[in-house]
C-alpha cells in the first residue's frame, strides 16, 4: 500500500527509519555512557563556570558541547574518541578565554555584549529596548516571570550580555539599587537620574 502512495521501496525505507536493533540501542548506550562520563570528569577539571553561562562565549560553548553529544551518541561516526577530543578542546577553549578576559579586559569587551538598562521604574528605555533587539512584549513576558505585580515594585530591567534579563525590584518603595550593580550597564547612569521618586 505504501509503495503505491509514495513509490517503489518506501516501505523499506520508512521502516529503516522508524526501526532500530538491540546491538544499536547497546551502542547507542555505551556511547551515552561514554560521553557522560567524560562530560563530568571534564566538569570536575573546568569548574563551575563550564555551563554559567555567564558570558556569550560561555553560552555558545553550552551549545557546541551538546551538539557534539548528541553527534557522537546518535551516530557511528564521529566515533568516541573523536567526541571526548572535541569535548576537551571546547573546555580547553572555554578555560582559555576565562583567564585571557580575566588578564586582559580588551578581550572581555570585544568578546561579550555588555548589559543594557531597558527599563528604569515604569518607564521603558525604547532605544535601549530597541537595541537590545525586544519588544514590549518580551519585556511584559521578563516582568511576569519575576513576579514584578506592580511597576511601582520595578526599580530596574537590565538585559544581560547572555541573553537573560534581570529584573530588579523590591516590595518596599523606599529602596534604592547601589550603583555597582549597574556598572557596566550601557545606560545605567540614566537611572539616578531619571529614576521617578
């Protein structure tokens, strides 16, 4: 029947597709294994910083090592070996560049976006907003996942050089942010000064 509606073979074809043996879901287990065991050895050996996230590089590391797990578990080739090599060189790198920006600040800038203050109290910095490529929505979506009830508990909204937002608020209306925790923020000075009071 099948052969009729799509040609000759798609049977065969559809059932390569939708069918595995034991030995592959054997193979399939052993390399799971395999990678995850190298996965938390390299884990130990990287630290904490291994899937913060707490920069852009940070992040697209996070993508490529789970990338190059589901390649070497799903399939034959690349073979373990070569899953545990690359497994090595991206933490290798990830370290890297975590001492080269600790070293040397001129790296840290041309490597990682910086924070951008998008909303001070209720009010929303449209160009701030608009460079950091959101919309009102996603900014309504950021302040429902915070909890913010009321704009009055919002003090501040900073979208983070990974990607996340930050949203500072208080229940008290009396509270101020320090200004460290703007430092570095494109257009953190904006917010003593155009902060409703």
């Amino acid at each position: 029947m099948l052969d009729q509606l799509i040609g000759p073979g798609a049977a065969d074809m559809l059932s390569d597709w939708t069918s595995t043996g034991w030995a592959q879901v054997a193979l399939i287990a052993l390399s799971a294994l395999c990678m995850y065991v190298a996965v938390i050895v390299l884990t130990r050996l990287a630290g904490v910083r291994s899937f913060s996230k707490m920069s852009g590089f940070d992040f697209a590391v996070t993508v490529a090592i789970g990338s190059v797990l589901g390649s070497v578990i799903l399939s034959k080739d690349p073979p373990i070996a070569n899953g545990v090599a690359a497994l090595v060189i991206l933490f290798g790198l990830q370290i890297g560049m975590a001492v080269l920006r600790s070293r040397f600040p001129g790296l840290q800038l041309l490597s990682d976006n910086r924070p951008r203050l998008i909303m001070i109290g209720g009010e929303i910095q449209h160009d701030q907003l608009k460079k950091a490529k959101m919309t009102e929505s996603d900014l309504w979506g950021k302040l429902r996942e915070a909890n913010a009830l009321n704009f009055s508990q919002v003090l501040a909204v900073v979208a983070e050089t990974t990607g996340d937002v930050s949203v500072l608020h208080a229940t008290d209306s009396d509270r101020d942010l320090q200004p460290e925790l703007l430092k570095g923020v494109i257009a953190g000075e904006r917010y003593h000064l155009d902060r409703p009071r």
